[in-house]
C-alpha cells in the first residue's frame, strides 16, 4: 500500500507545462551524447555563475492554485466605483469575453510582423485605427500604445521633434488627468523639458511653449471650448495635443475639428474592464504630416502579389529596432489584445449602440444633477458629460455613506467630492447616490418630471455634429451570430500559438495554462478601480507582494517595481533609477550609457529618452561584448559613464563567459550594470543576476512568465534592482505630488501597471515551483541544443559557447543555400507557413539567419516537425540551386500558397500543387491555409492606408 | 562633369559652381525598395557630412549625409510621389538637390568611379 505521500499533487502542473516527457527527455539527451540533464546545464552554463537550488519554494496543483487565487480576489472587495479619474466601468460583451478576450486563438497570437498569417487581428487593429480616428476626426492613428499618461508623454516629445517652436517650454493643462501630468513631468524631467501646469483658458497665451496638452472633457467632466486657445496657440508657433476620453466624443465635438495637431486617450471603457489599471489599450491620433513621427506600431493596406486587399504593419522603420537610439520612441509590445476588445466593442454596438450608451451615461448624470441641484446641492459644473464635482460641508461623511451603500466617490480635500457616472451605471444607481449625497429621502415623482433642460451638460456649441463608425464593418454584426461568426472567420486566419510552435528568438513563446488566465476575468480582479481606496484591494496586495518576493529570489535582487508596461518601459524605468542613483551621490554630470552592437533596438532607444548619450561598445566576432574595446571605451568616458546595459545570456544566445569582468569594470569606473532581462528564459533556477554583477534588470512577464502575447501586447515589464538602487523605485502615480522620497516619478498610469494580468505569472510561479521552474529552464536548453544538433547537419549553427552548446535559443545561418539558390531570409520564412509555422526570427542578430527558441513547452513531436521543416527546405532550395526549378518559379518564391492560388484552373508551375500545400507528403486535416500571398511591402509603406479599405474590397463571408 | 563618391555612398555631380546629389547605385541596391525620402528645403544651408535627410526602404532607413557645403537651390520633387526613382536611376533620375558650393576644398575628399569601385570591393572581404 502506498503512503500519504502518495497522495500529494502537488507539482502535477509540471509535466503538464512541459512539452517533452520524461522518456522525451532522455532521448534528446542521447541524440546530443549526454548522460544527464546537470550534464548539459554544466557545460552550458558558465562555473562562476552557476548556482544548485536556487529557488527554494514548493509547488501546488492547478485546483490548489485556484483556490488560492479565489481567495485572494475575495478579499478584493466588490465595489461601484464611480472615482472617473479615466478609468470607467464597463460592460465587456459577452460574446466578446468568451470569443476574443478569453481565446487563446486571439492571446496567444505573436506581433503580426508575418502579416500573410496574421490577417485576422491585422483587420480587428485596422478596425480600432478608423474607430480612432472617426471619434477624433483626425487622418491618422495607431494600433494602440500603453496607456494614457505615456500616450500623452509620447505626444510631448513628438511635438518637440517636429515643431518650429524652438522653445524647450511645455504646456500641460492643469485639469488633466492627476496620473497624466504624473507620468508626463518623469518623461519631461532628463529631457530638459520645462513642464508648465496652469489654466489653459488664461495662463498659456502669456506662454512660449513648443506644445500644450489640454484634458477633454476635464478631470472635473467641465467641457471647455478650447477653439481659441488652439488658434492662439498655432499663432504663437506651438502645437497642440488634447487628452480626450473616447465614450465623450460619441456626443462632443471632435479635436480634430477645433485644432488638435494631435489627440490621445485610453480605450479602457470600450469594453476592457478596469483591471486595477490595466491593461487598456491607448491610442493616438494625429495629422497627415506626422504620420512618419507617431510612436508604435501602424496597420496599413495593401495588397498581395495576386492583387488581394492585405494588412500589415507599414511604416517600420521608423521603430526603435530598426532606428534604434533615432527612432520615434521605444515602444515595442503595445496593447493589441485590449485594442481589438475595445474594436470589436464598437464593430457590436456600431454608432447607433455607442450612441445609445453614451446618451445614457449622460442623462442619468443629467438626472443626479437636476436633483441634486434642486435639494440646494451646490454642484460646480457649468458642463458635464459624466462627471461632476459638487461642494459639501463633510466630503468624508459623504464619501464613507456612499461606500456603506456600495459605491466608491473620489473626496477632493474636505469639501468637495466628484463622481463619474459609466456604463454600468443604472436609474437605481442613481436613485440610492441622491439619497447618499442629500442625506434624507428623495422624492420620486420628480424624477420623471424633472427639468432636464434646465441642467444641459452639453455646451450646444460643442455638440458633436459629425457621423462617426459609416464604414460597414461597423453596421453589420450586430446579432450575436454574426458577431460571434465575424470574430471566428478572423482568428481562423491567424497562426497562433493554440496550432503550431511559434519558434521566434527571444519571444519565449511557450505555454499559457488556462488554469493561469482564467482568474484575469473574474470579478474580483477585473472589477477593481485602481484608485479603489487601498483596504478595499488587500487581495491585490497580498497577490502582488508575493509575486514580487518569489520575483525577488528568482532574480537575485532585493526590490522590485511591477509598475512598467512593457520590457521597453522598464528599460526606461532602470535607467532613470540609475541616473537618479547617480544624482544623489552628487554625480548629475554621469550621462555615458554604454551599449553592446549586438543590443536589441529598445535598448538604445530607451538611454536616449532618459537622456542618455550612446557610446556603442565592439562586439566580438562571437557576438560578445569586445572586453578591450570595453575598457578603452570606459577608459575614455570614465567620469561620465552612467552605465552600461548588457544582455545576458546575450541576443545571440550565449552565456559569455566575461559577464562577471565587464560588470567589474564598469563598477570601477563608477558606473552602473543594466542587465536586459530578455533571456530571463535561460536563466530562472540555475543563476541569480543579482548575484553576479547587475545593479538593476528588466524582466519580460510576457515571455519568460507565461502572460500570453495578445497578438502584441499586453506586456508586464518590471524592473528588479539591487539594495542600493531600492529608493530610487517608480512612485505611484497621485502619490507624486504629494511626494518625499526620492523614488522616480511614475511611469505608467496606474500604480502597478497592467495589474489584472499578474495573477498569470503568480498561478505560472505557484504551479510550477523552484524545482519546476529549473527544470523548465533545463528543457529549454535542452530542446534548443536538440534543434541545433539535428540541424548541424544542413545549416551552421551560429555563436556556440566554448562547449558547441547554446542557450535556450540558437541561430541557423542559411546563407550559404539562400545564396546558392539566389533565394532571400524571406522566401524560406514565407515557405515555412505552407509547412503550417511561423516563421523563427528573421535577419536579428545576423542579417539572412534564423534565431530559433523552442522553449520548455513544445512537444518533442512538434520540434520534430519543425526539424523536418528546415530540412526539407533545404532540399528545395537544392533544387533551385540545380536549376530543376528556376530561380522566378518555385515553391519557396512563390510563398506562401493561398488555397485561392492553389485552385486556379490551370497550374503551369514546375512543382505539383500538392507539393505547394502539403509539402512533406501528408495531407494533413490540421493544415493552415495562409489567407492571402506575398504581400507587397513597399508598396504598402509607399502610399500608406491606415483606414478601412471599401467594404467590396473584403472577401465575401470574411 | 565628372561624378564623385563619398564614403557613406552619396554621388555629387559638379557643373560651374553647382552641384547635383543623390545616393549610389550600390546604396539604392543595399537599401531595397525605397518608400520615402524627405528633402532638404530650397534656400537651406548644408556643410559637408551634415545629414541632410533619412531615406526609407522597407527594412531599413539610413541617413543621407551631405557630400559636400553648399546652398540648396532646386530640390527633385519627383521623389516625393515616386522615390522608387532612386531604386530604377540612382545616379541619373534619381537626383535628391542641387546646390552652390560654396566649399571646392572639401571636395578633394571624395572619391571618383575608380576609387569608389575599388572602396566598394574593399568593404565586401
């Protein structure tokens, strides 16, 4: 008979995140000639760094995990909060909920970078792009950026790139957003920027300023008509930008038509519930003259090579991994899964539905204040769409009242308190907050008399007079059919991680567990206010403290921010930590960031927003940091070096062995080691960064630990930091003008970021525990090597460590049969998808090569697959080369093949059609069926489309 | 009027005091398809190795330098609508300005189609 123990479940979760069995294991142990898995770990990973049982927290079952997150999102407590403050309640469809927000063929998609597999979500953002720029009225906007404040900040220095003013002066409305001005006055501060808060109506015409942001409608719902401001303003030489909130817009009079150059906001209440802050998607707008400046990714239209309308992501060069430490901004991942929620909102209710809900946020507020001014309350608003600020003798009695009663009003200083009415707002709601704010029964029958014209909220000067959502995408799925049908055809289109390996470099693409998203969406996580007062969000708290200690022992570090957005934002967010570290040991003048040639984009890009100068550091032939060219570079820089930013493993997937020596060097300079914690991947159990040399690093929750990759974003990138630089930590945003401390200002909007997704790391951390998660690191390595040696055959595996081995990644260099055959990195990357994969990552490092990561989760049978993939290209790209097909007629340059193609009459290729689609031989019922051809980039970046092509132009039926 | 090369690929053609620029052949070539390219304004004045504009491809975007100083007094608005013009005629068609030189010194600098042939080949080992 068994024992108790027997009865423990506790780590079951491992082998269900973990692709490779045991048996598996052992086989690819023996395909690469090792007797164990420490075998391997000890040649891969460097003696000096190498450490046994780092991690030393036990492991629980899925139900247990569960459990325990019930219980934490219980002692969240369920409330109506009505705080505003840019963040409102909403209704998430729930045909939305069940079809997008919570399939994992829409989550566990990558960036659409191979746009041919990825017409889906291309359409959905193209769909949130004209949904922006209708409501704005302005030519142009993006595919989302992480959340308001950074929105504006990022519309702050846009301006400053492209306007004449050569004033360093910005305006910043003193009624925006507390959280925004926040988040603008850290972005302002190491760029020299002189931020100055005051009333746009009075204060800026005395002004010379480069740009303004004005609040639309303002933080206390007051809807000002700001047409003279903006004229004056553009007069003066300065350029305007204007914080609008989305659901107003349905009703006002757009920015675009009264002078913005450029309008910002957050999409959050277009379905995306409130997350405790995020994640959200932002958008920005602008004119037709900036639209090579606006940051983040663009969704464009062109065709294919047949002629077919197609997506992509246009205007790329301008990104941070292309222009590096020129480009617009560093932004990478953005919010594209919240963006499509938010799209697809406005596809469901189309412009009669979004007017119906915005008229009805605005006469229920329209009711309170006719019945709030009747009882003699003083409320202050000449204007309002949803927000109101009334006075009080108690703001605190009020306040306490309406919490008794369930809801949650924003107290400003003693006596006056504001409330924002939303979506989930109903006549009963409003009913119960009279009685609350007056304090004695109301009477009834007035509110069906009252007089609602006597309070009109909206200034008949700005009522909105132009149509919004005409094009037809927005007026046809309005049944819950079609629209569950609608979001079906898109996400068959997309090549997501819940169908085939996604093997890209760097990304970590490796399992979600349902059993880690399904707690994002209930309740007690997703319906909380980020400025909830703090005893109603213990659960949060007790979540985050423990995500942020077990984060702590992975990394080796003593503190930790879950604050930035994005692996970018925490770049930024390390490095303004190292510079006000530097400042406060009196040493402001240390600006010099050293960077490796070998960085990722946002790197460079990052140091220059913190006002860093770029000194590049030699890389070695092996693609490590150049030790000599470091210490004359040091050397030359030696009292300004602020730091230096090192990737480890490095891009090129390798644990070089200097790590220790270059952080030694840059220490005694005086300098500081920024670690990029991309390649956390290879690392989690066997080494701690904290322990050998790092000041500070970056993590990706998003790639290493399992928050899905929304298609591009959302991103959680925290920054981990050592003792010393544990003051110097991001504020929380409306603690930072009330601040002591020497924190940096906040970064993001909301105090811990995009919180509602960091239960997914906690389940991920919790499930797998320290042993699980080191052996999650060990497969990793194990499964990269194992590609690599079967590999080795037909292509050279590039940058191995002094053993032959790899990291968790490895790059192919198929130079030799992509010149051979007179082929390109993309014709093999466009084969690939007739094979059913998305591509590996493409010419990064090394331009024309393949970086392939498989991590822990992927099946042996699917690596297998993926194996036989490369090797069977190989073998056409022979027959090119042999000249059995010529060089301008063969399946790899004619990649990829859409059934279309496939189905054409007559078929003149040298190669049969079932050589296109089923390339090895297997008809398989699995197969993937790119929707559209090679599409065409050039022309795509050449005239660039960014609004939703004529409704003939989609396909019948999607 | 005989063409010069400058180390970061840019050609001048010189005719009296005026001289005509653009990219070279090879630059075009390395670039691949060429999206946009934004011009210098007439009247404005440029010293030798400032960068004068960013010209786009597809994949990559690079900084044009100025050859050579000068004021630019034509600009080729082709471009605008059409920079694929570079890729078909980089060295004729695809002329980005011309300016006064106002320095014939600096120009000692710059390489003629032998030298440059022969730095191109260079650069490949």
């Amino acid at each position: 008979m068994k024992s108790i123990a027997a009865l423990d479940c506790s780590n079951e979760f491992v082998s269900r995140h973990i692709g490779p069995s045991d048996k598996d294991i052992a086989y690819m142990l023996e395909t690469l000639g090792f007797e164990s898995i420490d075998q391997l770990m000890s040649l891969t990973i460097p003696d000096n760094i190498r450490v046994d049982n780092a991690l030393n927290f036990g492991s629980m079952s899925e139900a247990q995990a569960l459990c325990a997150l019930q219980k934490m999102s219980a002692k969240n407590i369920s409330m109506k909060s009505l705080i505003g403050l840019g963040y409102h309640d909403t209704h998430t469809p729930s045909v939305i909920l069940r079809n997008l927000l919570e399939n994992p063929g829409w989550y566990t998609a990558y960036t659409p970078y191979q746009a041919e597999i990825s017409q889906g979500r291309l359409e959905a953002l193209l769909n949130f792009q004209q949904v922006v720029m209708d409501l704005t009225a302005m030519p142009m906007a993006n595919a989302s950026l992480l959340d308001e404040g950074t929105a504006a900040a990022e519309a702050m220095t846009l301006m400053m790139r492209v306007g004449k003013s050569k004033s360093k002066c910005f305006f910043v409305a003193v009624d925006c957003l507390p959280q925004t001005i926040a988040v603008v006055l850290t972005r302002a501060e190491p760029l020299g920027i002189d931020v100055h808060i005051g009333d746009p109506l009075t204060d800026l015409e005395k002004l010379d300023v480069f740009g303004a942001l004005l609040q639309y409608p303002n933080v206390d719902g007051e809807i000002h008509d700001y047409r003279e401001v903006a004229e004056c303003l553009h007069k003066a030489g300065g350029l305007l930008a204007v914080a609008a909130d989305p659901m107003a817009l349905v009703l006002l009079s757009p920015p675009g038509e009264w002078g913005a150059d450029i309008v910002v906001g957050s999409t959050q209440r277009f379905g995306v519930p409130l997350g405790f802050g995020g994640p959200h998607a932002a958008f920005m707008a602008c004119r037709e003259e900036y639209k090579r400046q606006i940051p983040g990714r663009v969704i464009g239209v062109s065709s294919d090579k047949d002629g077919k309308v197609a997506f992509r992501m246009a205007l790329q060069t301008r990104e941070q991994h292309i222009r590096r430490e020129k480009a617009t901004s560093n932004i990478c991942t953005a919010q594209v899964l919240l963006a499509n929620v938010a799209s697809m909102y406005c596809v469901y209710h189309g412009p009669k539905g979004l007017e119906q809900i915005a008229q009805r946020i605005h006469l229920m507020l329209k009711i309170l204040v006719s019945q709030l001014r009747e009882a003699g309350v003083s409320v202050r608003n000449t204007s309002f769409f949803d927000t109101i600020v009334f006075d009080t003798l108690g703001a605190e009695a009020v306040h306490k009242r309406a919490m008794d009663k369930g809801y949650n009003l924003r107290v400003i200083g003693a006596e006056a308190v504001g409330l924002s009415v939303n979506e989930t707002t109903t006549f009963d709601d409003i009913k119960e907050l009279v009685k609350v704010i007056i304090n004695r029964v109301s009477r009834e029958e007035p509110l069906v008399n009252c007089n609602l014209s006597a309070s009109e909220g909206i200034p008949h000067a700005l009522v909105r007079q132009s149509a919004i959502l005409t094009h037809p995408i927005f007026n046809k799925y309005h049944s819950e059919t079609a629209m569950m049908r609608y979001m079906r055809v898109l996400e068959e289109k997309d090549l997501a991680l819940n169908r085939a390996m996604i093997p890209l470099g760097s990304c970590t693409m490796k399992l979600n567990a349902a059993s880690e998203m399904m707690p994002i969406t209930w309740a007690g996580f997703s319906k909380v206010h980020p400025f909830a007062p703090l005893n109603q969000t213990e659960g949060y708290q007790e979540l985050i403290a423990d995500l942020e200690n077990k984060l702590c022992q992975i990394t080796g570090f003593s503190g930790i921010s879950l604050q930035p957005n994005a692996g970018s934002q925490g770049e930024y967010a390390g490095l303004l930590t190292i510079r006000a570290y530097h400042k406060s040991r009196g040493e402001d003048d240390r600006d010099v960031c050293l960077i490796p040639s070998s960085a990722h984009g946002t790197n460079p890009a990052s140091a220059v927003m913190s006002n860093m100068k770029v000194v590049i550091v030699e890389c070695d032939a092996d693609g490590d940091v150049n030790l000599s060219d470091l210490r004359e570079k040091v050397a030359l820089h030696k009292r300004k070096l602020a730091a230096i930013m090192v990737t480890y493993p490095s891009t090129h997937g390798v644990f070089e062995e200097g790590i220790r020596e270059i952080c030694q060097i840059v220490h005694d300079a005086g300098g500081q080691v920024y670690m990029d914690g991309a390649n956390l991947q290879a690392m989690v159990g066997i080494c701690l960064p904290g322990h050998f040399g790092p000041d500070v690093m970056h993590l990706n929750l998003h790639k290493t630990f399992c928050i899905p990759h929304g298609g591009g974003g959302p991103g959680v990138g925290p920054i981990a930091v050592a003792n010393h630089l544990c003051p110097f930590l991001p504020t929380t945003p409306l603690s930072l003008l009330t601040s002591e401390g020497m924190g940096i200002g906040p970064i993001s909007s909301a105090p811990w970021g995009s919180a509602s997704i960091l239960p997914i790391s906690w389940a991920y951390i919790a499930m797998m525990g320290g042993s699980g998660l080191t052996k999650a690191t060990q497969v990793s390595i194990l499964s990269a090597n194992y590609i690599a040696k079967k590999l080795s055959n037909h292509f050279d595996i590039l940058f191995t460590g002094s053993n032959g081995l790899v990291a968790h990644e490895c790059i192919i260099d198929t130079r030799k049969i992509q010149s051979k055959a007179k082929i390109t990195v993309d014709d093999v990357a466009k084969r690939l998808m007739d094979y059913g994969f998305h591509s590996p990552t493409m010419s990064w490092p090394v331009a024309q090569t393949f970086m392939v990561e498989p991590t822990e989760s992927e099946p042996l049978e699917e690596i297998d697959r993926f194996c036989e993939a490369m090797i069977l290209i190989a073998g056409e790209t022979e027959k090119i080369a042999s000249g059995e097909w010529p060089n301008n007629d063969n399946p790899l340059v004619n990649a990829p093949h859409t059934a279309e193609y496939l189905m054409a009459d007559t078929w003149t290729h040298p190669y049969t059609r079932k050589q296109a689609a089923f390339p090895n031989g297997e008809m398989s019922v699995s197969k993937y069926w790119p929707t559209v051809g090679r599409i065409d980039n050039a022309a795509g970046d050449r005239s660039l489309v960014c609004s939703c092509p004529p409704i003939e132009s989609y396909m019948v039926g999607g | 009027m005989s063409i010069k090369y400058s180390k970061d690929h840019e050609w001048l053609v010189i005719d009296g005091n005026i001289g005509t620029v653009g990219i070279s052949n090879h630059a075009q070539e390395e670039l691949g398809d060429i999206v946009f390219v934004e011009l210098p304004q007439v009247g404005d004045i440029v010293g030798q190795g400032d960068e004068i504009c960013v010209i786009e491809s597809v994949k990559a975007a690079s900084e044009v330098l100025a050859p050579c100083s000068g004021r630019v007094i034509e600009i080729n608005e082709v471009l605008d609508s059409n920079p694929q013009v570079i890729n078909q005629s980089a060295e004729e068609e695809g002329w980005f300005y011309r300016l006064e030189i106002s320095d014939f010194a600096s120009l000692s600098e710059l390489m003629d189609s032998e030298a440059y042939e022969t730095f191109l080949l260079a650069g490949e080992e």
